[in-house]
C-alpha cells in the first residue's frame, strides 16, 4: 500500500491565512502480487472500501462537535 497526500504546510503552521489547513487530496495505491482473477481484486477493492473505518470518516464527513469545560 503506498498512501499520498497533497497539503499546503503554510497552513497548518499557521503563516499563511489563505492556505488551508489538511490535505486536498489523498491518493492509494496498492501493488498486488497475486493471480486472482479481476473480479475478486474488483470485490475485495469494493468491500475494503465499504467496511474501512478510515476511508468511510474521510469519504463521509463525519458531524463534528467541540465543547469546552471549565
């Protein structure tokens, strides 16, 4: 598997206010060394999707609430 991104590190240090802060994009790759037929690369790439808890968040932004205590 080989994960990458695209980010602007000007915002997420803080020294440019018109850049945004996290990735635009992100990019996965996966290298299989296998000889299974397409279909069940196909189905095993459809399920990954469906059922992975990281891809799910990041594909469907999630509701987000922030509270303070003092």
């Amino acid at each position: 598997v080989q994960a990458e991104g695209d980010l602007d590190f000007r915002g997420t240090l803080g020294v440019a206010r018109e850049a945004p802060v996290g990735f635009r994009a992100i990019r996965l790759s996966f290298d299989l060394d296998t000889d299974e037929p397409q279909e069940r690369i196909d189905s095993l790439l459809k399920l990954t999707e469906r059922y992975c808890v990281v891809f799910q968040t990041i594909s469907n932004k999630p509701e987000l609430t922030v509270s303070v205590k003092r």
